[in-house]
C-alpha cells in the first residue's frame, strides 16, 4: 500500500504521474478518471472528484435507463462527488507511473449515495459492528484464459473461443505449467499492488483458472475483489490474450464461481469456532434468507445458467459439512471455521454480495433462527429449497420480501429492483443466436 507521503516522493522524483481515481458502479467495474498525480495532491485529496451521476443509473452498454430516482433526464443528470479513500491507496506496477485510489461517492452536501455498492457494504459492515462482530470475507474468483486478445474474440462474436489448455486441468500442474507465465505475472503483480496471494490452480473445465487471496475484513476483500478483475484483464490485455468471469461463458462448459467464505470476529477470535450458536444464527439466516437476496448474489441473466446438476454450481439451499453439492459449505476448524457460500458467480459485484451475505447473517442472529441439520449425501437429489433459477425469480423475491428492506433501506432495495428489471427487460427484447439459429431456416 501507499501512503499520502510516499506517493508525493514518488510524485516529485517522477516515479508516479497518474493516479487513478475509480469507484464500483452497479455492475462491478471501475469507474473514474485518471489524474495527473500533481493535480490529485494539490486538488482532490481535500476536494475530490465529480463525476457524473448517470454512472449509478446504466446499463452494461453504458445507455442511461429510466426508473432510477437518482438520477434521470428529468433531474438533468447532474454531478456527484467522489471522495478518495486514502486507505486504499497503492502503486499499480502493472501500468506505468501509476497509483489507484478507490472513492467512496457521496452528494455535494456530503450525504452518501447509499445506493453505491461501496456504501451498501459500509452501512451492513456498521451493523454488524454496532452488534459487536467484524465480518471476515474471502472471495475465489474462477476464470478461463483464452487464446485470443479482446479485440480479437469480438471479432469472432466472443464464439468459437480458444482455452488455453485443450483438456480439464482441475489441480493439474503440467497443464497449468504451460500457463504459468501470464499467471505468475499475475499473482506478483497482485503482491505489489497490496494484495496478499496465497495460491492459483487449474479449474474444472478446459482453460479454467483460479488466484486466490488472503481473506480480510468485508471492505477490504471487496475492494481487492474488485482491483484485482480490472487488473487481470489489463494484464490480459497487455499478454496478448484474454481472461472472462463470466458466470457462464457457453453452455457446454463449466461456470465460474466466485464463492465467498464468511466468519464473525470479536476481540481478535473467531466467534464460528467450534460451530457456535452465533454461527448456527449466522448461516440459518443465509439459509433463510438466500432467496430474497438473490438478486445480489446472482445479477445477471447469464447468472442463473450455471446453476445445474452435477456443474458445481449449487441448485439448493441445503448446508453441509465439506460438502460441495450443497449451496453453503461448512470448512475450516477452530480460528479457521467458516462458512462458504457457492452461489455467486464471477460476474457477481462484491460489495453487493457481501452486503447481502451480511445482512442476511445478522437477520439470523436478531432472530435467534434455528439451524437445520446439515445434509448429508448429494444435495443436487435431495428436497432441499431451491435458489431461484432465473433473474425473474430473483426480482420477484426481492419485490416481495422484507428482510432486505428492512436493512439496506427502501432507497438501496428500490434501486436495485429497477436494475433488476431492466437488465431482464433489455433481455426480453434482444435477439439471440439461439433463436437465429434453429429459426432461421427451419423456423
């Protein structure tokens, strides 16, 4: 990490020129400006940074859509403020004379967006502290490393894409050899950028690879989540090649996860050791309350295509121990346990994610819920409740819960059942290759 001091000696002997000033719109990307480092010490260290705020309000195409009161052609799209959080400072070796500091967006008189995914995760992180526990997260992020460069696979129309290993490569290190250079590249550059790695492994598909990280406190982990998917593209980018965590890429292959692992901590312990009755609460909430909260952990169409039978992707609701078919899996021992949830996809935005999972852990605990006994044998078979299987579902069980409105607010809840509904609106209309192709002709 980088402090104020140190990137102004970097600054005046010219090692850094360009400080990156992002935030994490809806969709999970970076959003911000590039400022020469000079600017950003004299200027927006004590001011910050406008931008406007129809970045809170698009979609994936960056076309504005109706129904955010937030932000609209009526109310003229005007600014909001994005305040640099000094905390997350850090050189970004992998691009030159470059820093990057993530803001935290608030409005001109200083009240915060609390629709950004970044304050979302602020005010359940403050719950759960006023309550007494620090939420401890890790996130593990699965991807596929493709032959050909961005430009390159839309050219192709992202079809017919090459892996870069030609066969399953799932803990395989001959296989995950041949891609060592690009992802040696990354877990040292992740290192210098304060990201502390722990490991990389080949995944359960062709081409598919996983870098892990060190778990932290929820803020923390949700921004490395998120500087770490930016980065790996550029440094995709700049190898010649590509990588996509998309949840579902095609549907003949195996989906990416992101599966998140979850603890509560007081006073420097784990208050889930030994399966305490904090944690029984903690995971029967997300139990209970997964389904109302799926649009969080599952906020895309392509989403909701991994959940299948058999594709370790999780279908049910069911807990278990060291087990895998189950949506949430128990792991760990003594200062270690946790529990794992292995709903989420790579397409999920961290911070609303962990939110959700926050949120729906300290419902658990106000309401002393009850948990019921772990499965056993394979939860893909068993009566277990179902996560909703589409984004339509999703949208539906937030519309008619309570539980969400009751933490985040009716402005966050508001918000995010408009996003809901259009990205599953802009979908209803769009013609696909599925339907061109068994229609064309024959149809």
């Amino acid at each position: 990490m980088l402090t104020l001091g140190e990137l102004a000696r970097d600054v005046a002997d010219g090692t850094i020129d360009t400080v990156v000033c992002a935030f994490t719109d809806m969709q999970g990307r970076l959003m911000g400006k590039r400022e020469h480092a000079e600017f950003f010490l004299e200027e927006s260290v004590d001011h910050g940074i406008e931008g406007c705020n129809y970045l809170m309000a698009l979609d994936m195409e960056m076309d504005p859509q109706p129904g955010y009161e937030m932000a609209s052609w009526e109310r003229g799209y005007g600014d909001f403020h994005m305040k640099p959080d000094l905390a997350t400072l850090r050189r970004i070796p992998w691009l030159e004379g470059t820093a990057l500091v993530l803001c935290d967006v608030g409005w001109e008189d200083g009240s915060p967006v609390v629709a950004s995914p970044r304050q979302v995760l602020a005010a359940q992180v403050a719950r759960a502290r006023a309550m007494g526990f620090e939420p401890m997260m890790g996130s593990e992020l699965e991807f596929y490393l493709l032959k050909e460069t961005y430009l390159e696979a839309h050219e192709k129309h992202y079809r017919n894409l090459t892996p870069s290993v030609p066969y399953i490569l799932d803990y395989h290190i001959l296989a995950t050899s041949y891609d060592e250079p690009f992802l040696r590249t990354v877990r040292n550059n992740m290192q210098a950028a304060g990201i502390k790695v722990e490991s990389s492994k080949g995944e359960a598909w062709p081409g598919q690879q996983e870098i892990n990280f060190k778990y932290s406190d929820a803020m923390t982990m949700a921004d490395n989540h998120v500087i770490y998917k930016n980065g790996a593209k550029e440094l995709a980018q700049q190898h010649g090649c590509s990588i996509t965590f998309m949840a579902k890429p095609d549907h003949t292959w195996i989906g990416n996860s992101a599966h998140v692992h979850a603890s509560l901590w007081q006073d420097g312990q784990n208050v889930f050791a030994g399966q305490s009755e904090v944690f029984k609460q903690f995971l029967a909430g997300w139990i209970a309350c997964a389904r109302e909260f799926a649009l969080f952990l599952a906020p895309t169409i392509n989403s909701y295509k991994r959940y299948a039978a058999g594709s370790w992707a999780p279908t049910t609701l069911a807990w278990g121990n060291d087990n895998r078919t189950c949506g949430f899996r128990v792991v760990g021992h003594g200062k270690s346990q946790r529990v794992e949830t292995r709903i989420p996809g790579g397409d999920v935005n961290p911070y609303l994610a962990f939110a959700a999972l926050i949120a729906a852990g300290l419902y658990g605990i106000e309401n002393k819920l009850e948990l019921p006994p772990p499965l056993e044998g394979n939860a893909y078979e068993s009566d277990a409740a179902r996560f909703p299987s589409t984004l339509r579902e999703a949208v539906e069980a937030l519309e008619q819960g309570t539980v969400a409105r009751a933490a985040m607010g009716d402005g966050v809840v508001d918000h995010y059942i408009n996003y809901g509904h259009t990205e599953q609106r802009l979908f209803d209309q769009a013609v696909t290759c599925y339907e061109r192709e068994r229609l064309f002709e024959r149809g």
